[in-house]
C-alpha cells in the first residue's frame, strides 16, 4: 500500500547527503565529512575489562534487566561530579537525566517544549541534526547571527523581542560546525540577556573536555541568572559514540518533564552501556583517557591547518579551532555551490559537507565543514591536497 | 523560570502509578505490576563470554564507534531469520530497521504516520505505554471491541468505517495485558480487513517465544494481504530487557521513514548491545536459552493460577495464559476501584496493577492485570494470598 506519512516526516527524506555518505564507506575515500572521536583514542580494553568484571559480579543482572526511565543512580551521580569542571552544579539527582546520547538530549528538549510553529533560535550556522530535529517538530528555525566573540547580542536581542521563541539552541564551545567557542564575557551576556526576556537555553556541550590549545571556559550554564539554562554533556567524544550515552541538567520539572518523554521513546538507556560508563567514571579513568588522546586531536588539527595553507586555494578564509573536532572555512567572495560540487570531490576520493546544511536558511553555498579527527596525519595531507586542487580547478576554470 | 510545556506534554504527569512504583522498591513488596522477564532466564555468563571476545577481536573499535541509523547489518540479517518462525519473510535489509527496544517502535511508527488528531484503534484494553505514546502524538485513541479469538471483526469494521484511522496497534499473541491469544482464523479475518481498508497495522510480538503449553499461531504478518502490517520483535523478553535491542520488519518506503525518525531521535542503538546481540543469534544460542527458560514461566503461572483459586475472592474471573508475563482479571459485577485500592494493597506489602489504565476510555475500574514472571513460586503464593484476603474483605465490607 502507498502510506501517508505524517506532516512532520512528510518532507524528510534524507536524499542527497544520505546517498553520498553511502559511497564514503569505500575504502579508497578519504572523509573529512564525518564527525567521529579519533578510533584510537576508544579505550577497548578498559572497557573489555570493566564489562567483563561487572557482569561477573553478584548483581551482573542488573545490567541486563530493566532500569528506570531516569537512569542508573550511580551514572546520574558521575555525571554531575563531570559537570562540575565547566563550573555547572548540580543540586540533586532530580536535575539529572541520563540519555542515549545528545541526540536525544535535542529531542526530549522540543518534545517537552514545542508546538507546531513554535519558533527556536540557532547560531547560524549550528549543528545540522538539530536543525533536522526541530523540523520534525514542525518548528520555525531562526538563525541569529555568529560574532567572532560567540553570538551577536544585539541581533540577538532583537530576535527574541520580533519571534518570542520557546527554545535558544547553542554549542558554545568548539561549536559543530565551526569549531569556534564563545568568551566568558559573550556567555555572560547570553545568560543575562535569555534570563530577562525567560528564553529556555539548550547548551550542547559534547566537545569542552576536546581542548588542545587555549584557556577553558566556563559553561554558559554557569553564568545563567536563572534556571533557564539546561546543560548537556554527552559521552560520544571523550569515552565511546558507540554507546550512546550522555547526560542531561537543569531545572527539577523540565527535568521531570523529558523523563516523562523519554519513557515512551526508548523506556531507558541501555542499562550494560550506562553502567560500563559509570565505572569507567568512578574508576578515575575518564580524565586521563582524554588527557591522553588530547596530542592525536592536536596533531592531526595542525596537520589539516598545514595542509590548507599549503594546498587550498588562497580565497579560502577558514576557522582555527582550540579544541573539538572541526575546521569550518568560506571560499569568500566566490558564487561556488559546494553541495553541487561535492559528488566531483568525492569521485577524486575526498570528502567534505557542503557548509549550506548547517544554516537554518540554507545559506552558505560556498562555506565547507572539513572534519580532522578521524583521518591520520597521511590521509590529511592526501585528501586536503587533492581537495586544494579540486577547488583551484573550480575557482580556476570559472 | 515557570516553562511553558508543549501541548503534548502539558497532560503527561506520570503521577499516580509513578509515586505508587516507588514503593515498589521496598523489598517486603511483592510486586505482581511490572512486566519484567524472569531475572534468572537472563544469559548472564553468555553476554559476558561475548562481550569479551568481540571486545578482544581486531575490529572491536565497532562496537565503541557511531554506527548507521539502520542498525548493524548483522544484527539485522539475524532478525530476518528470528522471525521466519512466526511465518514472517523479510525480504531484503531495506525491509529491516533496528531499534531500541520495543517502546522505540511504536513511537517511530507514530512519528512516521500520525498527525494531531488522527485516530489509532487499539484492543481494548491494550499495552498502557503505547497509550502513553498516541498520546504524546495527541492522536485519538478508540478502543475495539476483544472478542473470545482475538478482536470482535464486526467492531473492528465499523471502527475503521466511522473513525478512518491512520494506524492499528495490536499483541496478537500472549497480549499484554491479557495474556490472550488470536486465533490463526481471527489474524486472516484482520488481514483481510485491513487490507481492504488500507489500514497500516503495528504487530507488536515480544512475547511469542515465551510459549509454555498449547499450539503455535503464526503472526498476523504472515497473513497479511498486503504490505500494511508491520512487524515488530523485541529481544527485551528472551533474551535482555537491559541492552534495550529490538527489530521492526516491513514496507520498505515506511522502514525507511522510521530510520529517518530515528536519526532525529538516538542516532542508532547502542552498537554494543546490538553486536552482543547479534553474536548470541549468530552462536544459535537463543532458541535453546528460551526453551530452557520455559519451565520457569510455566511453573509460575501455574503456582499463581493455583493460588488464585485458592485465595481470591469467587466473583474473580480471569484468564489463563499460554505464554508470556501476564494473567488478566475481573471483579465480575463488582463496582469497586483497583486504582483507588492499591494503595491500601501495597500496605499489606503487595502490589498489582490497576486494569483501567490499559483502556483507551477509562473503563475496566474493577479489572487489574498481574505479572508472574518476575516472583518466586514462594512469594507468588504469600502475595497472591494477600491480595486475597485483602479483595475478600473489600467485597465483603461493601
């Protein structure tokens, strides 16, 4: 039978991305389009050990039973000790949720809060899921305009007052897709300014711990006036993406409210991995697992930014990234479409994504997001070079 | 701040059933009102055997990096076979999604098909959380009538003729919670229904498996006349409610619409779980694990049905499952209020759960479904005695 699809999901079909991304898993492909940790930095044999010990104890089943919708006590306790180092506290466990990753952090903050037509507020550009996510609450996406110290207060201020939105969503530091990150000062005036006007702030934090050069910052969360801001850590790039696990902090009812929702999306977390976490937390190994793969995100960002320089053609202006996963870049002044461009690059076996998917307008034709983490230092120098050559020949020929 | 929830969710409190579970966990509780496996059917030694050596392998990183939104291809090729049992063919890997746990179909089902206001026609009385989940999708919910072999079809029709609905919710087998079994003449009269109607059809089959005494019926899938039933299988009662693993089978147009709603809402299943899960397929160690864990539910069944008779009151009729987790039964004639009672039944240290809230429209007040699943013969026998004396005096007081 022909089935009538929802409204929500009626215009959501995936295509053109989805159909690219099939051609990258061949093995010549060189992907700068993913945004995967580094594999070498997963620690598969803690996690061997821990999970082999766990399930050899007493209680093994209780990795294997059911679990309540708010997640294991001893996972929710380790995740606001985590927080703690971004300067979010925690008050009690009815603050905390534990969530099948940030993905679904996205997802329970607009089933909790929005309406059809409800309008939510981005950085522009900002993260491409989330844009996908709040089109399928059928939400009115408004981009705000990026600054180089975070976000334009005054464009911000003016959006607030013109569509009164029910949701700011922001990655304030090492942003996906620009890898930028907000100061202090540009968090305080964030904090004061969603406060005033009773804005609800989702900060998407799954990159702070990523930081291989500059000072840390604070979390927006703590600088917030109020308890409109919600806090969101994810475990997909410092432990394991595969697990799918992350963690959730704010205000008691809303809290209380995406557990609610959470329950008829997925029940719970996977118990075995919540608790495989959990120890990994309690074991102390968190921090200097991290520590340790912070040289590799280093080395192989200064081996992207060593072979732009070298490789890519002189219009293109791009970002330099203290931490995270990413470098974003604009070939300025050029009338280039780098969506309509992208299936040519990777028929030279090199990969990016088209910068356009990240604006809530469809801006940016001639901005990329290149993603160093997950390729090494050979494979940067290779696919960047002939990625230079691809967009010479581009720039060149028109 | 005060948030502002969403329409969906302004009604969702979670309240009643949700402080009442607490207690629960008070060990002196005997509790008949989850919906948990038996703790020692669990595969304890086998996950863990698993887990280590796909954790030592050279390829483990898999089952710590990002996986595809469709789930592990072997995971999926596994289901396909899982379900041939039950006369269900799968076609081919564009036919199969992986999800985490049952709940995550049936929300994507909706997420995929229904807009505010579209009707959904159940069994009445049904599965309590998928109610939770039309609800969230602010569907109308109307219930048809059961009949002694599955659903009244008369009803069924003119359900379908007056409320023209966007999707059907069934448990054919074993149901939650009556623990009732369709007749294979009932599923051809269903298929052939909704067929005709063009009614897609959620076939929601965990229980399948936990067959301890009469004859196999095949799904409703295989009978269908055409692509409007989807099936969905669940490893949460075979094999671990905990690593939160299920598959959902059919229309390949509408799987594919379910894997873009899952994108949005947990990226992918846990690849951990999902790889253990698979293994333990691949091994062939499933359908000798749940054959063995049969006795178990048999023999509890059994010692409650016998403590039923024994220590409920007369007016107590109920049914007598073939498999699965759950007894259903009715105060006949009795106008009393299982929910406003249990409080005073959990004082007496046991505790069921109250049947009304597995009805679309509220009714079934002197009903209450109970789990034997998850308790001892010895606690099935002091708590089933409780309860007893506790309805008898009820009764008998009014």
């Amino acid at each position: 039978m022909d089935f009538t699809f929802s409204d929500r999901m009626a215009g959501m079909n995936g295509t053109a991305t989805r159909e690219i991304f099939k051609l990258l898993s061949r093995p010549e492909i060189i992907s700068f389009a993913g945004g995967l940790p580094a594999t070498e930095a997963l620690p598969i044999q803690a996690i061997r050990d821990i999970s082999a010990e766990l399930l050899g104890r007493a209680d093994a089943y209780k990795l294997l039973q059911y679990g309540t919708t708010e997640g294991y006590p001893q996972l929710a306790e380790e995740i606001g000790k985590l927080v703690r180092e971004f300067g979010v506290t925690v008050q009690d466990r009815s603050n905390v949720l534990v969530i099948s990753g940030g993905q679904q952090g996205i997802d329970l903050m607009c089933k909790s809060l929005l309406n059809k037509g409800d309008t939510v507020l981005v950085e522009d550009p900002t993260y491409l899921a989330a844009l996908q996510i709040f089109n399928s609450y059928e939400a009115r996406v408004v981009g705000m305009r990026s600054a180089a110290d975070g976000i334009d207060l005054q464009d911000m201020e003016e959006k607030i007052k013109l569509h009164k939105p029910k949701l700011m969503y922001l990655v304030p530091t090492f942003s996906n897709p620009t890898g930028k990150t907000y100061t202090a000062e540009n968090r305080k005036g964030i904090a004061r300014m969603t406060a005033q006007y009773g804005v609800p702030v989702l900060e998407d934090d799954p990159y702070a711990r990523l930081r291989f050069s500059g000072e840390k910052v604070d979390a927006l969360y703590s600088f917030a006036q109020d308890d409109n801001v919600v806090y969101m850590a994810s475990f997909s790039k410092i432990l394991s993406p595969g697990l799918r696990v992350g963690g959730i902090v704010g205000n008691a009812s809303l809290i209380r409210k995406m557990a609610i929702g959470k329950q008829g999306t997925d029940l719970h977390t996977s118990s075995l991995a919540q608790m495989i976490t959990a120890e990994y937390c309690r074991r102390g190994l968190l921090q200097p697992s991290v520590q340790a793969s912070l040289p590799l995100y280093r080395t192989r960002k200064e081996a992207m930014m060593q072979a732009i320089s070298r490789y890519m053609p002189q219009e293109f202006v791009h970002t330099d990234p203290e931490g995270g996963l990413f470098i974003w870049g604009e070939f300025a002044g050029c009338d280039i479409d780098t969506a309509a461009l992208l299936p040519q690059a990777v028929q030279r076996n090199v990969a990016y994504i088209q910068g356009q998917v990240f604006y809530a307008d469809g801006r940016g034709r001639n901005t990329i997001r290149l993603n160093y983490s997950n390729a090494s230092c050979e494979q940067i120098e290779i696919g960047i070079k002939a990625l230079g050559q691809f967009f010479k020949e581009v720039l060149h020929n028109r």
